[in-house]
C-alpha cells in the first residue's frame, strides 16, 4: 500500500515594499491626541511641573536666609 503524493498549495499574504506605511498611525492624529491627554490629565501634568519648581526656589531662598543669619552672629 503506496501512498499517493499530492501538491500542497501555499497563498503568502505579502506588503508590497512601496505600500507600507510604517509610521501613519502613530501621527494620524497626533494634534487631537496629545491635545486630549493634556486635557485629561490637566492637574497630574501641572504638579508634576510646578511643584519641583517651586520646591526648589523655596529651598534656595530658605537656605540664603540661613546663610545671612548664620554669618550676623
């Protein structure tokens, strides 16, 4: 009993090199998107910068008024 051989037929899906468009979803709508997480997240985003700010002038003046009452006495 011989088996009979038979002809496997393969289909390759394949992008053609001029079509590919590696790149357009991620700036499709970039302005309404960044636009929109800001919106979202409008507090998170202020403390995030302002706070270190503010903490570090705050800091520096604290520290120059010790120095200036350090150096009285």
């Amino acid at each position: 009993m011989g088996k009979t051989p038979f002809r496997l037929r393969m289909v390759q899906y394949m992008l053609s090199p001029n079509e590919q468009n590696v790149l357009g979803g991620l700036v499709k709508d970039l302005p309404s998107t960044i636009q929109k997480k800001i919106s979202d997240n409008f507090f998170e985003i202020t403390a995030f910068c302002l706070v270190p700010g503010f903490g570090t002038y705050y800091y520096a003046k604290s520290t120059v008024e010790k120095e200036k009452i350090a150096h009285r006495y």
